[in-house]
C-alpha cells in the first residue's frame, strides 16, 4: 500500500542525511515500510527502510538529535573532507 504523506515528514536517512518524506510504502508485515524521502542537500529521492530513518530533533516538543544522526553526521563529515 502507497499513502501519500500531507503535510510531508521531516526526517534523517542514515547514509543519506536529512529530507522530507512525502510517501511510505508499506508491502505488509513481512517488511520494513518504505519512506519515500527526497533528501534535502541533493535533490535525490530514496526509499528508505524503516530501521535506515530517524525523526529531526524538535526543539518545541522537546526531542534531541538521535545519537545515530549525530554518528552518521559525524562520519558524512569525516569522508567528505577526506574527497
């Protein structure tokens, strides 16, 4: 099943950074949903698996940054000085 998301979904895609979802797929309960996420720094668009998507940090609702943004932020750093 396709929903569509309205309003869009601000999220971190681990491996691909922040973005908006504006879709998730979901093929049942064999599998991950999908969260179809156009990735703010590239333009790109992505199906990402549920345990690959975090939440932003919401300062008004009190949510940090997850851990594993701030990791992947880390190493997305890491290697793009390294380029």
């Amino acid at each position: 099943m396709l929903t569509q998301l309205n309003p869009s979904i601000p999220l971190h895609v681990l491996g691909k950074g922040a973005g908006l979802a504006f879709a998730v797929i979901d093929y049942g309960p064999e599998h991950n949903l999908l969260w179809i996420t156009a990735i703010d720094e590239t333009g790109e668009i992505w199906c990402a698996p549920n345990p690959q998507v975090r939440m932003q940090q919401n300062w008004s609702m009190g949510r940090a940054k997850p851990l594993a943004v701030k990791a992947d932020e880390a190493e997305r750093a890491m290697s793009s000085s390294a380029d």
